[in-house]
C-alpha cells in the first residue's frame, strides 16, 4: 500500500483544521505523509497545530497565495505516487481517501479522481462540473444565478421538474468519467501532473480545477468521480462576495482566454465590462463599498491577459 502526499491549506480560520486531520487520521488506512500551507494565521494558532498534530507539517507562507499557488508548492515536493489535494473546512469519512487511491489503484488511465461531498445535514452537495459554455458563463455575470444558486428554492423545483440538464445540477450517485471534480477533495496521479503541469497560479480563487482537469483530459487522462468516498464539506457558504468578486470573474475570462475561441472571450470581457460597470453605477449613489467591489472587477476585466506559459513541474 503506497504512501499519499496530503496538502490542505488555512487561510486565517483555523476552525475546521482539527477536525478535517482528526477525521483524515483516524479513517485513511494508507500511509500519510500531511503537509498544512498556512497562508495567513496568528503565531498561537500555529503553535497549537504543530502541538496538536506533530506528525503533520506545518509551513507558513511569508506572503498569502492563491489556492493553486498553494497546493502547487506541496505538489512540487512531493515524492509519492498519488497526491491529496484537500480544503480545510471537511471530515473524511471512513476509507475516503482510501478509495480514491483504489480508484486510481484500478485505473490507469484517469490522472484524477474527486470525491462525492455532502453538506454538515447530509444531504448531497455539488461534486461535478461541466466545461463552461457561453450561455451559462453569460446567465453568471449576469448576476441572474444568484436565483438558481446551489440550495435556492428556485433550484430545488428546477431539479425536481427537471426541465434543466445541467452536470452541477444533477445528484451524482454513480462512479463516472466526469469533465470536472469540485476541487474541495481530489485525488491526483503525480505521473499525470508531471505531464499535465500544475495548476495555473496566475488567478488566486475561483475555477482553477476547471481549467486544470480540462488540461488533463487533453493531454489524454481521464477525470473521474467516486461515489462511495465520501466527504462532508462545511463551506457551502463560501459564496463570491464583493471583495472576492473581481478574482471570480477573471478566473472565467482566463479560462476562455486560455480554452475558447477569441470570440467568446471578447464576449465574455465586454459582459463582464457592461454589466458590472451599470451595478456599479447604479450602486454609486445608494452604496459605495458595493459600487467600488463592481467597479475594481470591470478594471480588472479590462486589464487582464492570460498568461502565455502554464508553470510545468521542474521549471
């Protein structure tokens, strides 16, 4: 039974870490070797974690990172066959990572597995993702998805009729060749990051799988979703707000800079453009921290260009 490299990341909070080691611990047979990215927390926090979990370690970032920055500085010295890519806000639940690994174990070419998550009632959450499309990339900037958001009683009757097919939309009951895992607990295939490369840091939140795991499948690896490892995943409510705004919507047009045709991304860019900039007019005079957040996305939205080069392993 190989070892796994596990990378998790606290950002600040420090009230799920516990729980998501105990729980990893106490039901992952294979070997662990556990490393935390404390991106940002206070001196007392990190000494009891170091205190409390002496086994796992412990770096701290001298400057906060993205999400991909992250994971990818675990990714780069890891020496293990299979790499743990987990939030910190979980509990694994019996055999979880475990059977992840079998999956890969069993399947040689799929470079990436995810695991089916739950909210804290049980009750299944979102686990998968379709590549985007441009008319759901338009309905998101829109703002109009806020109705249809996951937990939304406009959603739940939608599911219910349903008159929508749409993979996030869809309870995931089946082991299955998907197009993205949520990124919340996956399992990577180190040979196929090799390959593939790591994920790209130029954005700091938001979409980073659903670039990475399409890059996967181009280069020929399979991405797949376990139904029986399961995860309980507490931050359903990590919502876009308006300080994190401007990363959600550069990471969409980064991704159709980077994987559509230009068009598309000209359309996205003048979307986003249009419509944050009337919110934030409109916002102007009843709101003005609102107004800023819009306004900051459409000068980002303008700015921004893709990176030409995705960071490879080694280099």
């Amino acid at each position: 039974m190989t070892d796994v490299t596990v990378s998790l990341i606290v950002h600040q909070n420090f009230a799920h870490i516990e729980r998501a080691l105990t729980t990893l611990f106490a039901h992952t047979d294979r070997p662990l070797r556990v490393y935390v990215v404390v991106n940002q927390g206070g001196a007392e926090d990190i000494a009891r974690l170091r205190a409390a979990f002496p086994q796992v370690t412990v770096l701290v970032n001298t400057n906060p990172q993205g999400f991909a920055a992250n994971h990818n500085q675990i990714m780069r010295i890891a020496q293990t066959p299979y790499v743990a890519l987990l939030n910190d806000d979980i509990e694994v639940h019996p055999q979880a990572i475990d059977l992840l690994c079998d999956y890969l174990d069993e399947h040689h070419d799929v470079g990436l597995v995810g695991a089916s998550l739950l909210n804290p009632n049980g009750t299944p959450q979102v686990s998968v993702y379709g590549d985007p499309i441009l008319p759901l990339t338009l309905y998101k900037i829109s703002g109009l998805s806020r109705f249809t958001a996951e937990g939304t009683a406009l959603r739940q009757l939608l599911q219910r009729l349903k008159v929508v097919r749409i993979a996030s939309w869809v309870e995931q009951t089946e082991t299955r060749e998907v197009a993205v895992v949520k990124g919340v607990a996956m399992v990577v295939r180190r040979a196929a990051s090799d390959q593939v490369g790591l994920m790209d840091e130029s954005t700091r939140m938001y979409g980073e799988e659903i670039d990475w795991h399409l890059r996967f499948r181009k280069c020929g690896w399979k991405v797949a979703f376990v139904a029986p490892a399961k995860v309980t995943h507490y931050g359903i409510g990590q919502r876009i707000n308006l300080a994190t705004l401007p990363d959600d919507r550069v990471s969409l047009l980064n991704y159709y800079l980077k994987h559509k045709p230009a068009w598309q991304a000209v359309v996205v860019r003048a979307a986003i453009i249009l419509t944050h900039a009337f919110v934030a007019l409109v916002n102007l005079p009843l709101d003005r921290s609102c107004a800023a957040a819009y306004w900051r996305t459409v000068i980002a939205a303008i700015r921004w260009q893709s990176p030409s080069r995705i960071e490879l392993r080694g280099t």
